[in-house]
C-alpha cells in the first residue's frame, strides 16, 4: 500500500505543471479574494479536473519549492479520500478549497477523467469511484447482474417437452383362461415423452411384453401379442395401438389432460415353441425351465415329444379366440363376455361356460366338431339357448327317447340321411291304412272353357310318410333349421305363429304366399328334418 500511494503522489506531482487549466481563477485569489462572480461562471461552464496554481495566469503568487517555508503555497500531491486538495496561500487568506476557482471553501469532488486523456490506473479508478457516492462502475455491474437474471428467466422460460404415464398390464395365455375376477396380470409403468417417436414407443412397449411373456426368447414376432389401449374419461373402448397413426391419434387425445395417463393391455395370442405362458411348466420346454436345485454346469435332459402337449395349448388358443369372439360391449351388461343368440338375448358365459366349450371345439362326433366358435356345445351348460341352436341332444338321451318310443309301438324315426350308397326302407306306424283322400282342385280353366286342361293334386308339406314332430314356435323353428331372414318375414306377415300350421298347410299355399322356388326347396327341407326328429312329449324330456 506504501509503494502504491508513492506512485499516486508523484503523478499528483506532475499533472498540474503539465495541464494547467483556468489558472486566472488562481491567480486572482490572493490580491482579490472577495471577487468571486467571473471565476463562477467559468466553474459553471467546465468544473475543475485538477488543482491550478497561480502560476498558470502569470500572477506574481510564486509557488514555493517542497522544501521552502510558508511564503509560497504548498502543493498537496494527493486528497485523502472524500477530501479535496488544499493549497496554503500567503496573506492571511487562510485554507481554501483548490478545487473551486474562487477558493470559497467549499468542497466539491472532482470528476472522472475522460478518456481522451490516457488510460488510467488501477489505483486512479478506485480512488475516483471512493470519492463518488454511487460510482459508475457500480451501474455496470448491476446491469450485467440484471442481464444475468434474464437470462437464467428465459432459459427456466423454455417450453417444458410433456410426457405421457402408460399404466401397463399383460395378460399370458395362462391368465386369460382364468376368470376374469381371479386374473392377476403383470403391472409395469412407463414414462414417455410425446414428441417421442412411434418406433421408439413401440420398441419400449415390446421390451416390457417380452420380459414378461418370452424371456428366454431371443426373437420374437409381431404376431405374438396384441397391443391396445384406453384413456380415463376419454377413449373408454380398447383401441389397437400398432401403427403410427393409431399412435398419433392417441397422443392428440391426451392433450386436454392435466395428467396424461394411458392404460396399456398387453395379450398373449399365441406360444412360441412350446412356451405358452410364463409358469406353466406343464406345457413348457423343458431347456427353457432351469429345475431348481440344478448344479451348475449339470446337463439338461433332451427334451422329448410326449413332453409338449399340444392339446392344451390349443385349448388355451380356443379360449382366448372365445372371448375375443363373445366380447360384450353393451352398457349395463353384468358380463364381458356373452353368447349372443339368433332373438337377440344376452346369455353370460363364466369360465366354466368357456372351458367346455373350448374343449368341445377339439373333439369329433361323427365326423362333425361337437362345438363351433359359432355353436356353443351340447352340454347342460348350454340348457338355457340349446332351442336357439341346431336341435342336437346327447347320445343318451337319444338311446333313452327311442327305448321308450319302441315299448309303446311307435317305429323310432329314420336316421338322418347320409351320403353312402346304403338303401334303407322306413315303414311308419301307419302303414298300410288307408291315407287321407286326395282333393283335386277343379279344372283349369283352358281358353276359357270350364273343364278342360289336367287336374293337380295338391301336394301336402308335412309328407304322408312321416309324423310331425315337436311342437315349438316359428321363431324357435327357423332359428333352429337355419332359414332366411326373407322366409321369416314372409311367414309373420301370414300370421303364422307355430309349426302347427304346417299339417294344414301345402306346397301350394307356399306359392300363393308368393315364395320364390328356392325358398320353396328350403321350407321343404327343414319341415322334413323336423318331421325325422320326432315328436318330443313331457315324459320323453323328464330324464334330460
């Protein structure tokens, strides 16, 4: 600090001898003191930058040397901080300010020196800034600061990227053959941005579906599992979600959302060699189950064909194809999933109603499936929509219904015919009386003369040779053989309620109710197959 203030004097020193500036101020001081009005308005025009010395103007003041006595002004190389410097004048004037050109006393702190000057130190910036009450240094520095918080402002500012909550849940093929109450999915939670793109998405979502459902897979197909999704409050039916359109539409649906969640359902649609769910160990491959305790490096027995039964997983398949099919979408329905038949009602399928009916679908009866994904099998379960179905009953009953037709003399009815060269001759129970009498409609009349032209029979629809069987209604009886919508309408439109009708009724009368030829062929044929299922009692159902 002493080396420093050393420097600062002898600057001091010499800047006045070699700027002088309105020295006739100075000079002016010591023979008029009092006058004071024409060195004013040069301090108003330019204030002082350095102290003058009377000898700038030519005055007769001389300035005394450093080491001479009071006969000459001293010369004060620096102010002390906040001060200004002072000269001593001879005559009695006493300390007056030098930094006013009146020298009135009073104290005014001098300005910073331009720049046309010279750069100056570092120690001169700071002593003019100590003498400024807010110096211009300090002004820079808070607008730099300012600069700074406006920056930091506009970077917290940026437009924030929003992601995307998928809530995801996957069911293996072993789930979905459970209820649907005592399923227990695999839960995983993902969170992505939505300028992500959809190939990136979907290779997020595969990861999690083969974590969990192929783990020991290296490759796995698309085809594999199915991938859909739903929106609280927005998109309430699942939606597939597999190519980038499906993607993008699921993102614009999200975006009035203050929390963007998404339900993920992730299914099993198929195994893959062998493997069809995680756990099932029944059905899994043996090299890609490490048995517990194993040792290591002990090798794993090949496995052999009567290891995979193939059986069951077309089990499961049919059960997940079932539910896909019967899916119930209807608000206020009790159940997911329901057997929909021809009069429209809602019949709920449990687990029980789905099993067998997927295990009724792998088994044969008499060349024919027993169970169709259209047609529900014939077992108790199906009681309540058999009517609604082809009319099919249980071997037993069959054997149970014609034991008793055969001890009360009724001639069972002729099996249904089949395309083998075999000739059977069915003899009904009243062969041999006398039929009906044949009624002729009188002669067509021909060139209108009456009489003339052939007579034609008139051709009953329940044929002679067989008896008309179970009484049902009409709606119950097209359903059940299969006849068109237009058959239908036709009949209602005729009032014709049940098939009591059809023993009074002929080939002709179809004809006059405007039935074209085939439609024709068609009554014809499902009156006779009703005719060969034999008429049903109350006694003969007693045993179902």
């Amino acid at each position: 600090m002493a080396a420093k203030k050393s420097k600062g004097k002898g600057k001091a020193k010499a800047k006045p001898a070699a700027k002088p500036k309105k020295a006739g101020a100075a000079a002016a001081g010591p023979s008029k003191p009092k006058a004071k009005p024409a060195p004013r308005k040069k301090a108003n025009a330019a204030p002082l930058s350095r102290p003058q010395t009377p000898e700038a103007n030519g005055s007769d003041v001389d300035m005394e040397s450093d080491d001479s006595d009071d006969s000459l002004p001293e010369r004060i190389p620096q102010a002390p901080p906040g001060g200004a410097l002072r000269l001593r004048i001879p005559g009695g004037a006493g300390a007056h300010n030098a930094g006013h050109p009146s020298f009135g006393g009073k104290t005014i702190p001098l300005p910073p020196v331009d720049d046309e000057e010279g750069e100056d130190s570092e120690e001169e910036v700071q002593q003019r800034g100590a003498k400024q009450p807010r110096a211009w240094y300090e002004e820079e520095e808070e607008e730099e600061e300012e600069e700074e918080e406006e920056e930091e402002e506009e970077e917290e500012e940026e437009e924030v990227v929003p992601k995307i909550t998928y809530w995801i849940k996957i069911f293996s093929l072993e789930e979905q053959a459970k209820a649907v109450k005592h399923q227990d999915p695999e839960t995983h939670v993902l969170t992505l941005a939505t300028n992500m793109a959809w190939d990136d998405t979907y290779s997020q979502l595969k990861i999690q579906a083969i974590n969990t459902l192929f783990p020991n897979e290296a490759l796995v197909p698309d085809t594999a599992f199915s991938i859909k999704y739903t929106i609280p409050r927005h998109v309430k039916l699942p939606l597939r979600l597999s190519t980038s359109d499906d993607y993008e539409y699921m993102v614009n649906a999200t975006q009035k959302m203050k929390n963007r969640e998404v339900q993920i359902v992730i299914k099993q649609l198929t195994g893959l060699d062998g493997l069809n769910a995680e756990g099932n160990k029944e059905n899994a491959n043996p090299a890609n189950v490490v048995a517990e305790g194993t040792k290591k490096g002990k090798k794993t027995k090949v496995p052999s064909a009567k290891d995979l039964l193939p059986g069951n997983q077309a089990k499961l398949e049919n059960v997940a194809f079932l539910r896909s099919r019967w899916h119930c979408n209807r608000d206020g329905c009790g159940s997911t999933t329901c057997y929909i038949p021809p009069d429209g009602r809602h019949f709920p399928l449990g687990h029980d109603h789905i099993e067998k009916w997927a295990e009724a679908m792998l088994h044969d009866y008499q060349g024919e499936p027993s169970a169709t994904l259209e047609r529900p099998p014939n077992t108790t379960e199906f009681d309540p929509v058999s009517e609604h179905t082809v009319v099919t009953r249980s071997p037993i009953l069959q054997a149970r219904i014609k034991a008793m037709q055969k001890e009360k003399g009724i001639q069972p009815p002729a099996p249904p015919a089949i395309p083998q060269p075999i000739i059977n001759v069915v003899l009904p129970p009243n062969y041999g009386l006398p039929g009906p009498a044949a009624v002729y409609p009188p002669a067509a009349l021909a060139n209108g003369v009456m009489g003339q032209g052939p007579a034609v029979a008139i051709e009953p629809l329940i044929p002679p040779t067989l008896q008309p069987g179970f009484e049902m209604e009409m709606s119950t009886f097209t359903g059940a053989y299969k006849l068109s919508d237009d058959i239908v309408a036709r009949l209602k439109k005729h009032c014709l309620t049940g098939t009591h009708a059809f023993a009074a009724m002929s080939v002709q009368d179809l004809s006059i109710m405007e039935f074209a030829f085939g439609e024709i062929i068609d009554i014809k044929r499902a009156v006779r197959q009703w005719c060969m299922d034999g008429p049903m009692t109350s006694s003969s159902t007693s045993f179902c």
